[in-house]
C-alpha cells in the first residue's frame, strides 16, 4: 500500500506574536517545517502535499520543488485544512499522514512505526499517542477494557475520571486514505471554536464499527507542538542536546555540551575538541583533530584537519589543514586560507586566498586578495581595497616579506621573494625580488619638544 502525507502550514501562530509564519521559526538552523518534513520523508510516500494559508509565499519557498501546495484561505480548522488536500489524494488507495507543520522533534523513526502499526494491525485510523507526566491542556486518549480507542476526549470536555489519564493526542494520525476524505465531508462546525476538527472523523469511524487504534510515542518530548516562544526555546533546547549526543557518540568531545550550541546539518569528523560557547551554524563541515576554543563562532564554512581557532569568527569561507586562526581573528565570507597558515590575533581576511605556509600574525586586514606560499605579513599590514566605489585586487608573489605597518594601496602587485619596507605605502607594483620602500625621510629637530606642554620645562612656568 502506498504512504501519503499531509503537512499542516497554513496558520498564522497568534501566539508567536511575530510577522514571521509560526512554521518558518527555527530550531537548530532550519525551520520547523523542514524539520518535519525531513521527518515525514522517512515514510518515502510517493505524495506529499502541504497545506499553506498565512504569507503563503514565504512557506512555499522553503519547501519549493519538494512537495505540492494546496492553499487554505480561510483558517477553518484541523478538518477543513486536511480537506484541502481532497483534488490530489482523495481518489488514492493506501495510507495518509497528517501531521502539523509545528512539531520540530518528531523523527522519522517515530513516524515510520506509526505506519507499520497502522498497516499491521489493519486499521482506519491510527492516532500518534504519548505519555505526560503532566497531560493538562491536552485531548485524552479514552480505551476500553481491552485497551481498544474509545474517543479522543477535550481537556474542558472531560470528566473527573478522563483528566486523571495521562496518554495525550499528539495531533498527528495516520489514516486509510479514502476513508479519510469521506469522514470529513460528514463533519460540521458544533462546538465551541466553531471550526472543523479534524478529530471529529475519530468519532466517525467508531459510530461505523470501523477499527481505530493508537501508537505510543516512546519520547514524549517529539510531541512537543510549537505555540509561542517558550516553547520554541524548549524545541530548541532538546534539539540541540540530540544533536551534541549524536556527534558524541561519532567520536567528538565536547568541554561543556550544554553551552555548545551546533547546527542540525553541521558535519563533525571524530575527534574534533569543542570547548564551550563554541557556535557552528549552517553547512560547516570540521575535519578530523581540530581545536575549536572557546568563543569560536562558525558560520557555512568547511576546515580541514589538525586546524585549530581560537576565540574567533569564520564565515562562508575554506580553511585547509593544519592551520591555526585567533585569537580575536575574523575570517570574512569568501575566504580560502591553504594549509598550514598562520592568522594571528586581530587579523581579518575577507574575499581572499592565502597560500601554503603564508602568516599574518597579527593587527593587519588582508581584504580582496591573493596572498602566494610563503608569505610573511608583518603586523599592522593593511590591503588598501576600496575607493568608495569599488574594489581592488591585492597580489603577492610567493616567498615575499611584507614589513610592519606595510600600506598596499590596490591594485597593485608584488612580485616573488620581494620585501617591502616596514611603515612603507606601496602604489606600485613591485617586481620579484625587489625592495620597495615608500617613506617620507625623517626630519628631527633637536630641543624642538621643550616648547610643548608635555616636556618639563613647561610644567615648571
């Protein structure tokens, strides 16, 4: 039998009290409707489609190409989101998810058993269950003597008895298909929201005799349904503890894994040391025995192995192995430093390469340009780049000695194993083995400083 599913995206999240659509928030670098979605693909099903409503647009780029669309004009309810879906699946056989857009920490193992239960034990109607310590605020699960699915029962609906049982809705179901959509045409809007609920076709099912069952969530915390920003701060919380386990048990050691903050697609290689309040968002990929200190923020960006950073920002950009960055360094986006690079205590490289065994070690901006091997960059070295209109390319040649407080005024050339003086401003390309220098000579006129208010002299008038 074939999967289908439905994901539920079309609500505005009140609660949220944003501009931003409640599924768009993210947790652990993606929005929760991709965190879903990744879940819901784990059943392969052949159809997909999700329903949008609130700034339509937004939702259908994150999800563009991935799945169909279906657009709920009117938030109406559970139900008549669900019924959305009638054009592309209500004619197909098999089985359909529905799941809403705002449960982040459903994994697609939890909703793979939903699916083999369902089919194994033939029903119409399976309902996603959990056990809460604390089930106030959510429908109750109702069994019979024999541990059949009675009713699905409303927290102000429910009586002394039914508050007391602890196995909640989690709001995600699994039906027959076809079922499906002829149960929603049956439902109606009598009761106190005055909407569709999609529970209502539970009800349905058992008036007809037909055979409705529940599958129990091992985790309570991948029911956790996203409303306002506690919650979300609570996703993210367990989200992210998921995430720093899973790369613990690869092989990856964590200093203090509660103030280590890592993105769900970040790549770690085993044996990578990660300190606290280390941030790695985005795509990055960390090879194998790399140091991250503490502080060290990583954005997109992939480094090679034995790299260590200390205490500073790498963004968007290429970091070959063995090289070591920081403290207080800020590689900017576009960057590719080779292996065995040295970039020293506030240095700051942005859209530009730096050769094999090339240094800059400290207090100097290397901004558009191509830094060959061997280089040394003396301290307070600056790359002239911008105009205020555009950007200019810096060249150096490998093997070349750039002096302290080097001024290269772009663009501008230097050529292999040339030297540049210290405290010179270099605006001519400098040839292979040349010295460049560009300072004013030094005029020094003695006993000069007795008549300024510093010296001496003065202070005894």
């Amino acid at each position: 039998m074939s999967n289908y599913a439905i994901i539920l995206a079309a609500g505005k999240g009140t609660r949220m009290k944003s501009d931003l659509p409640k599924v768009l928030h993210q947790v652990a670098g993606i929005s929760m409707l991709e965190h879903v979605f990744r879940s819901v693909s784990a059943i392969a099903p052949e159809k997909m489609v999700t329903v949008v409503g609130h700034q339509a647009e937004l939702v259908q780029q994150v999800l563009e190409g991935q799945t169909d669309f279906v657009l709920q004009t009117e938030q109406l309810g559970t139900g008549h989101a669900v019924l959305m879906a009638e054009d592309q699946l209500a004619a197909l056989e098999g089985q359909t998810l529905v799941i809403a857009g705002d449960t982040p920490l459903i994994t697609g193992e939890s909703l793979k058993g939903l699916i083999d239960f369902h089919v194994s034990h033939k029903n119409v109607a399976t309902i996603l269950t959990a056990q809460a310590d604390n089930p106030f605020g959510y429908g109750r699960i109702v069994r019979n003597k024999i541990d059949e699915v009675v009713k699905i029962v409303e927290q102000k609906d429910a009586t002394d008895f039914e508050q007391q049982i602890k196995e909640i809705n989690t709001g995600t179901y699994v039906f027959d298909n076809k079922r499906l959509f002829e149960a929603l045409k049956n439902i109606n809007t009598d009761n106190a929201q005055g909407e569709y609920y999609l529970t209502d076709v539970i009800g349905i099912f058992k008036e007809a005799g037909e055979k409705v069952g529940a599958y129990k969530l091992q985790d309570f915390n991948e029911s956790l349904g996203v409303n306002d920003r506690v919650a979300l701060a609570t996703a993210e919380k367990i989200m992210r503890q998921r995430i720093n386990q899973e790369h613990m048990l690869n092989g990856v050691t964590f200093i203090d894994p509660e103030r280590t903050y890592i993105d769900i697609d970040v790549e770690l290689a085993a044996d990578v040391q990660v300190e606290a309040n280390v941030v790695l968002q985005g795509k990055t990929k960390i090879g194998s025995e790399t140091l991250l200190t503490n502080g060290t923020v990583i954005v997109d960006s992939q480094l090679g192995e034995g790299v260590v950073v200390t205490h500073s920002m790498i963004e968007e950009s290429i970091i070959g192995s063995g090289v070591t960055i920081g403290p207080y360094a800020h590689i900017r986006p576009d960057s590719e430093l080779a292996d065995q690079v040295h970039i020293g205590n506030f240095v700051e490289v942005k859209s530009s390469s730096i050769g094999e065994n090339s240094k800059a070690g400290h207090l100097t901006y290397i901004g558009n340009a191509e830094i060959g091997p061997d280089v040394n960059v003396g301290a307070g070295t600056v790359t002239v780049n911008y105009d205020g209109k555009g950007k200019y390319r810096t060249k150096v040649g490998k093997g070349a000695f750039i002096g302290s407080q080097s001024t290269l005024i772009a663009p501008l050339s230097v050529g292999d194993y040339a030297l540049t003086a210290a405290g010179s401003v270099i605006n001519e390309d400098v040839p292979a083995d040349a010295l460049a220098l560009g300072r004013s000579r030094q005029v020094t006129k003695e006993g000069y400083a007795v008549k300024f208010p510093h010296h001496p002299q003065q202070k005894e008038k």
